[in-house]
C-alpha cells in the first residue's frame, strides 16, 4: 500500500491545446486555395465613351462653374455665354440648336462641382432628346 500512496494524483493543465486549432485553420486555408480561384468575380458592363482629339465645329457649350450657375454659348469663340436656369436649359439649347440636326452639346464644369448636378444637367439633356453630349473639365 506504500507503493500506492507514492503515487501521485494527476493534476490537470490549464493551456489550450493549439494542435487541433492549427490543423483547422490549414484544413480551411487548403480550401480557400483551392476554391478561390473557381469563383468568377462579378463584371460591371461598362458604356465605352469615345475620345476626340478636339471639339467639333460647332457645338452647343454647357458651363457650370463652381457655384453651380448655368450658362449656355454657341461654341466656344462666337459669343459671351448667357447665363440660364436649370428649368429652361433644355429651351436654350433647342433654340441655340434650331436648325442642325443632332447638335452635339459639351457640358464644361469645374473640377469642384458635385457629381450630382452636372449628371443633373445631362439627364435633362438626354431627355429632351440630345444624342451627343460630351463632358469637359475647366
């Protein structure tokens, strides 16, 4: 019995075993290899915009400066711009227009505009019918 008692009771350690954590975590970066390269990633058909090495002839200028002010000219030397609203935008244009078919129209604004209203601008362009808008910078 002497034997027995010398015998020490077994104490339990208090440490994570990191083995089984280990063997998870290359299981799962194995898979990740594996199927990373199966998974198409999603493609953003993009409109394709043309580039012209300078403008036309004659065109119908939309500026917006960096306060958000509208004004309108025919071309770009023929004339000081008028300034309008942007309810009657699209009546100046047709009537600086009147007479071409498919005039194409260039809407210059200030690289401190929001994106917001020069899109503005063109929505209302393109639903009063204007096939060719182009975007300039100042």
């Amino acid at each position: 019995m002497a034997a027995a008692s010398t015998r020490r009771a077994r104490r339990t350690k208090h440490e994570i075993n990191m083995v089984p954590f280990i063997d998870v975590m290359l299981v799962l970066l194995i898979i990740f290899m594996v199927t990373a390269p199966l998974i198409t990633p999603s493609q953003i058909d993009l409109p394709s915009a043309g580039q012209a090495d300078r403008p036309p002839d004659i065109y119908v200028e939309v500026i917006i400066d960096k306060t958000e002010r509208l004004q309108v000219r025919m071309g770009k030397d023929s004339q000081p711009p008028t300034e309008v609203a942007l309810g009657g935008l699209v009546s100046r244009v047709q009537t600086l227009s009147s007479g071409t078919d498919n005039m194409p129209v260039l809407v210059s604004a200030d690289k401190n505009v929001k994106y917001d209203a020069v899109m503005e601008v063109v929505r209302r362009l393109r639903a009063a019918g204007v096939q060719r808008v182009a975007l300039s910078t100042l």
